[in-house]
C-alpha cells in the first residue's frame, strides 16, 4: 500500500511543489541576501559548506542548493514543520524577502566539488549503492531507490528533491533520523518520513557516508572539438 503511494507519489510531489513555489515566488537578490546572511557565516561559514561536527550538530552546505528548495526549508523552520532549537532563531529573523535573497544567495555559490573524503571505488556488491540505485526490497524493508527521486548519483532533481551528493555525513543522519522520529515532518506525502522509518540505524549510516563522499557535481565530459572528430 505504502509503496504504491510512495510510487506514484513522485508526480503529486512535483504538483505540490509547483503550488508552493508559486506561493513563495518573491523575487531573491543575491546582493541583498549577502548582507542578511551575515549571521548565518558563524556555522554555515563564509563559502556556504557548513560543517561535519563529528561530536555535534553538523552544519549542512547549502552552497548550490536550489534556492526554492531552500526557502521552503526555511519557511518549515518558521512554522515548526521542521523542528530545529539551533536554526529557529535565525530563520525568524528573517521575513519572506529575506528568505527570497538569502536563499538567491546561497543557491548561486559553488560548491566545493568533493568533500574531503573520497569515496572508495564502486563496487557491484556495495551496499550503500546498491540502496542508492535499486533500493531495499526485503519482506519488511521495501524502500525504494533513494535515487529514484534525487537523481543520478544523488545530484538532486529541480527544486523538489534536494541533492544529496556533497552533503555531510553527520548532516544526512541526523535528517534521517528527524524524520523517522518526527522533528521534521515538511515533506509532501510523507515522501521521506516513510522511508527513513523503515532505514535501521546501520542502513541510515552508511548512506550517509556514501552520499558525502560522492563529488557535489558530476564531471561534464569536454565536448568534443569538431577537429578532433574530423576523419
Ligand atoms: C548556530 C548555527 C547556525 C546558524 C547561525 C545558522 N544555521 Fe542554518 N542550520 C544549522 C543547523 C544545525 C541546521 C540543521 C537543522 C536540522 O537539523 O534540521 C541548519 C539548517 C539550515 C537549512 C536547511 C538546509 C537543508 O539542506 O535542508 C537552511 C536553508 C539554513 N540552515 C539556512 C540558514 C540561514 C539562511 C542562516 C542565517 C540567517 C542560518 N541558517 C544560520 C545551524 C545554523
Ligand atoms: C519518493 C521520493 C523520494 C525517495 C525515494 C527518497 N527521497 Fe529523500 N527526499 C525526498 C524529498 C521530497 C525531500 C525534500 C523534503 C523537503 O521538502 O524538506 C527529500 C529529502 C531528503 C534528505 C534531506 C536533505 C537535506 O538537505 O536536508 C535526505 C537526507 C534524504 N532525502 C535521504 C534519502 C535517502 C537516504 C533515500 C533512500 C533510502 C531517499 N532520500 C529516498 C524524496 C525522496
């Protein structure tokens, strides 16, 4: 049952976001959004990659995210759909045209291309990839390929499905389990809370560690010059 929803979901998803897109389409300014995010550098740091506090909360990047996708976060803080005590004071201080150009701000900074951590060569038989592209199928798992939402390699697909590729470890997990324990429940159709309640914990880390480790863009092989491809 779960499933089917979870299977068809993905085009009713794509409808709500484009009604709450247009409910929140202010126009960001980068400039403007620079000066508002000055506060936010303290954890968020100057670049917009956050931080993995291996003993702490993790600061999430946010460099390169789609700005629509991160106004909607901060609206959810705002309204308590997504329960953070450590991002709820910095959130409210920001009215819906702040959110617009901060958000404008940090979606047009790049990313770093890989987090420090290099992820060791594929292997058919790895598990975290295998979850990634196929899913769990397992009697009492059913869990569908992370990937089939946020895209090749967890580069994220339009505003909806946010890149997990490049993004902290520690950050991933703890979102993760805000789901499965219900501090954050911003997601349409309970895309995510469905899913991260049927991760167990040593699932939760490994695709957390796997998805970090992946490079935040994917290489764009050079086009070929048309001398080269001359006979
Ligand atoms: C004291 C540290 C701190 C400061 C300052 C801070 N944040 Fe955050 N931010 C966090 C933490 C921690 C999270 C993860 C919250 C959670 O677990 O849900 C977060 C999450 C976010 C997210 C969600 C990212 C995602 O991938 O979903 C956005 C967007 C964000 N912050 C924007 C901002 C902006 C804009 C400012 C400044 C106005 C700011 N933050 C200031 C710590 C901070
Ligand atoms: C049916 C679609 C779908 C599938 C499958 C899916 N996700 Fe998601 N995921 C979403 C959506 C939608 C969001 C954004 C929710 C929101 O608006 O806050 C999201 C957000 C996330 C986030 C938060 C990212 C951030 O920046 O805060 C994490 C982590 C995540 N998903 C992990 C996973 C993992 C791991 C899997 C596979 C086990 C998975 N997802 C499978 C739809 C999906």
């Amino acid at each position: 049952m779960t499933i089917i929803r979870i299977a068809s979901g993905v085009g009713l998803v794509l409808g709500l976001a484009s009604v709450q897109a247009s409910a929140q389409a202010l126009e960001g300014d980068a400039e403007r959004g620079q000066q508002a995010a000055g506060v936010c550098v303290a954890c968020h740091q100057a670049d917009g990659m956050g931080m993995d506090n291996p003993n702490g909360e993790s600061w999430p990047r946010l460099a390169g995210l789609p700005a629509a996708y991160i106004a909607k976060q901060l609206h959810d803080i705002k309204a308590g759909r997504r329960e953070s005590a450590t991002m709820m004071p910095f959130a409210n201080m920001l009215d819906d045209q702040q959110i617009a150009d901060v958000s404008a701000y940090y979606a047009e900074m790049a990313p770093w291309p890989a987090l420090p951590t290099a992820y060791q060569p594929a292997d058919p038989e790895d598990a975290a990839e295998w979850l990634a592209n196929r899913g769990d199928w397992a009697e009492d798992a059913m869990i569908p390929a992370c990937n089939q939402c946020h895209g090749p390699n967890g580069q994220g697909v339009g505003a909806v499905f946010p890149p997990l590729a490049g993004q902290h470890a520690g950050y991933l997990q703890a979102q993760l389990e805000a789901w499965r324990d219900g501090a954050r429940h911003n997601d349409p159709n309970r895309l995510m809370a469905g899913i991260a309640e049927r991760l167990d914990e040593a699932q939760i880390t490994m695709i957390a560690d796997y998805y970090a480790t992946l490079p935040a863009t994917l290489a764009v092989p050079d086009a070929p010059s048309s001398e080269e491809d001359a006979p």
